[in-house]
C-alpha cells in the first residue's frame, strides 16, 4: 500500500513521499553505528510487543565419547522476556514551504525529516550501547557477565594497540574466536590515528588487523570509554518488530506533523562476548 493510500490526509504526492521515505533511510544509515555490527532478527511486525532471549554464560566444550550414547544439550542458564520499545521522532512541515515547492515546482525541502532521522539513530545505538532503565534492557556497556579491562593511557603509543589485544586475548580465554569490531568514544578514536612508534603506520591500521569487523565511533558512548565485541548472532543481534518508518499524524494551525518511528530492542545472548574498555578515572 501506498503512503499516499495510508495517509490520504497527508499533503504530499506518491513521488514526495518516496523523496521523504529516502532521505529518513539514507541519514539514519550515516549515524547508525550499532547495525553495522549486529546481525538483524526480523523485522516481526509491527504488533509484535515482546521477544524472548536466551542468556548463555559460558562457552562450553563439545563432548567426545565413542558412541555418542549420552545427550549433552546446550542450554541456557536463563531465558527473559524482552519488552520491544517504540523509538521515535516527530517533525513539522510548515504549509508554506509546502505551498513554496509546489508553485515552483520544486523537491520540498526535508531537512527538518532528516534532522529527526540522525536523532532516531542516535536513539538507537543509545538503546544498543547503554540499554534503558525504564524497560530493563541491558546495553553493551552494562550488561551483567561482559568482561572488562582497564584500559592505559592512550595518549602514549602503543596504548590503543596493546589494550585491544588484551580484551581480545580476554575474549578468546572465554571461547570468543571472533571476528571481532570495536566503538569506542569520538576522543578515543581521535587518539588511535597517531604514527603507531617504530613505524610508519597509524595505530588504528594495526588494530583492524585484528579487529576485521570494523572499527567505529559512536557519541553515545559516555566516558573515554570502549566496547570490543565477538560479533554473530550466536552472540549479540537486535531483534526488530518494525524497522525505521514514517508516519503522518495531524494538522497543526495549517502545518503538518510527522513521526519517524522503529521498534527494536538488543538482545545479548552471550554477555561473555563482549569486553568493555573502562576508564581507568572513572
């Protein structure tokens, strides 16, 4: 179904909701850091309210017997239910601008859409990175049974480097073989593009060596703070009832509202998978 037979009230042609719905999707990929690196369960339908997760603590060994005569199940030490939240943005169009591009025959001007969009998708990883209270969701950086490590000085070469390869030997002593991907905070990766001492290559080129998932920033992160993850949906994913939309609400004194909306929620599998970087001062 059309937007244009969804929401006949709506001032905006087939074509301009097309125009609308791009702009939305492409300045939310720009920011969305956390669905570069988690796999993607879904989307479910938008009446789905809840999931379950399964929690594993530990990565246990396969059995080895000569007949296999005895049953040795991987199971859970838990399993939640998982409240799927409605994230959103609204934004305004003013009549007149609409008014404008239609007697020029013009592209209406949806800045203030994509505005709301890069907001949604901060949300988002927000949700991803450090959960949310109000709902019980556990983020990347909080939930109970991650590994941690104390990061150094990364002002100092070298630093970055050596404390990525400790969280990872971190992750590989719990049975985390990889691949693996890293966000850390803006100043943090501001400081892994410095001449890595005693070659000619930048710190964070020798990290992706080793961290072949990607390496990312995110604003979100609060602190000089980082997150290594063993990515794989064995391990982390984020489970999506209804992926990034928009919908128009109402008439406003002539102008115009609209919503932008997803409901989403992360789901961590293995808590054991993922090694926060701490900072040491906090």
């Amino acid at each position: 179904m059309s937007y244009s037979s969804r929401y006949p009230d709506a001032p905006l042609s087939d074509g301009e909701w097309n125009d609308l719905q791009e702009t939305v999707i492409n300045h939310a990929r720009r920011t969305l850091i956390g669905r570069r690196i988690l796999d993607i369960y879904g989307p479910l339908g938008s009446g789905i309210q809840s999931i379950m997760n399964d929690v594993y603590e530990e990565n246990d060994l396969g059995s080895i017997s000569l007949h296999g005569d005895s049953l040795e199940v991987s199971d859970p030490v838990k399993r939640e239910n998982l409240t799927i939240p409605l994230l959103y943005k609204d934004f305004k169009l003013f009549w007149r601008d609409i008014a404008h591009a239609k007697t020029l025959n013009i592209n209406v001007d949806f800045s203030t859409a994509a505005n709301a969009a890069t907001q949604l998708a901060l949300l988002e990883d927000d949700l991803i990175i450090n959960g949310s209270k109000e709902f019980n969701i556990s983020g990347l950086m909080n939930v109970k049974g991650r590994i941690t490590h104390i990061r150094g000085d990364w002002m100092k070469s070298g630093h970055a480097f050596q404390d990525i390869v400790d969280a990872r030997n971190k992750l590989l002593q719990m049975g985390h073989t990889g691949p693996y991907a890293l966000i850390v905070a803006p100043q943090l990766y501001a400081l892994m593009h410095r001449v890595h001492q005693g070659t000619n290559v930048l710190e964070i080129e020798h990290i992706r060596e080793i961290v072949t998932d990607g390496v990312f920033q995110s604003p979100v992160i609060k602190g000089d703070a980082g997150i290594l993850i063993a990515t794989g949906k064995q391990n982390v994913d984020l489970a999506i009832s209804e992926d990034f939309d928009v919908a128009y609400m109402d008439e406003e004194q002539m102008n115009h509202i609209f919503r932008i909306y997803e409901t989403i929620v992360p789901r961590i599998k293995r808590p054991s998978a993922i090694c926060t970087l701490e900072d040491p001062k906090s």
